[in-house]
C-alpha cells in the first residue's frame, strides 16, 4: 500500500465524504458492480499496484470498470506511480499530483461512515452488501489492540 492511500481514506474521513476501500486488482465486472451500488462521484485510484515480483496495472481495470457499469463516474483521480504509467482520459481524470498541487485546505465536518463491502459476489441493495461502518468500530478495536498486544 502507498501512502497516498492512507492520506486519500484519511482525507475522506477528515471531510466526511462516505467511501468504499478496494485494494488491487479487482476484476473489471465486479468492480463495476461496486460503482453502481455505491454511485460515487469520485474514485481515486493508482495506476498501478506491485505484487511480489509483477507489476498489476490498475487503470485498465478501473477504465473497464467504468464502462461496464450504469453509473458514469464523472472523475477520477490518478496516482501515476513510476513502474507503469496509465493513460488519462480527458475531461475525466487528473493526475493526483498536479490535483494535490492545486488544492486548498479544507474544514473539518462530522464523519461519515464508508462503505464496507463483504462480498464481491452477493448482490442486492446497498444496505444488503455495501454497509456504512461506523467510526467507533476503529476507536474500540485500536483500544483493545493496544491492552493486548
């Protein structure tokens, strides 16, 4: 995992916005799935993830992804990482070092909860495979994590 990825979920917390965390490499299909139960307005994604010794491009799965699913998602934003660069599509995605660039501070607001997906495979409504978690979870599970390791 590259740091961008906790910055982008800490981010996401910080201003409240509900999200879904997908770690590498999710089929086109089933990732398209996961866009339209969530319908998102943004996705932020590397180009790239690194297994062991293989380099797995990622923007190619998330472009599939895309067009196989209902909901168009209107931005993405790309982290171009050096072991494989993927290309852009205009007018829909930006490069998270130049978005970064550009940015300006932001106010706290109350948190939202992200999505938890449980399975790649059930489908249903929202409420039956993604679920909002709840923020306590993290702050019970760090505080028993810390008496008991």
């Amino acid at each position: 995992m590259v740091p961008e990825a906790v910055i982008a979920m800490l981010a996401c917390a910080r201003l409240g916005a509900i999200h879904s965390v997908v770690f590498g490499g999710f089929a086109s299909n089933e990732l398209a799935k996961r866009i339209d139960d969530a319908m998102p307005k943004l996705i932020l994604s590397a180009s790239c993830g690194i297994e062991v010794n293989r380099v797995i491009p990622y923007k190619p799965l998330l472009d599939g992804a895309i067009e196989l699913a209902q909901h168009k998602v209107p931005r993405c934003v790309i982290l171009q990482r050096p072991q494989e660069a993927a290309p852009m599509v205009r007018g829909r995605d930006l490069d998270w070092n130049e978005a970064l660039g550009g940015a300006t501070p932001a106010a706290c607001v109350p948190v939202a909860a992200p999505i938890r997906s449980t399975s790649s495979t059930r489908r249903g409504p929202p409420d039956s495979q993604g679920r909002r978690a709840r923020q306590r979870g993290h702050a019970v599970a760090l505080k028993w994590s810390m008496n008991a390791v």
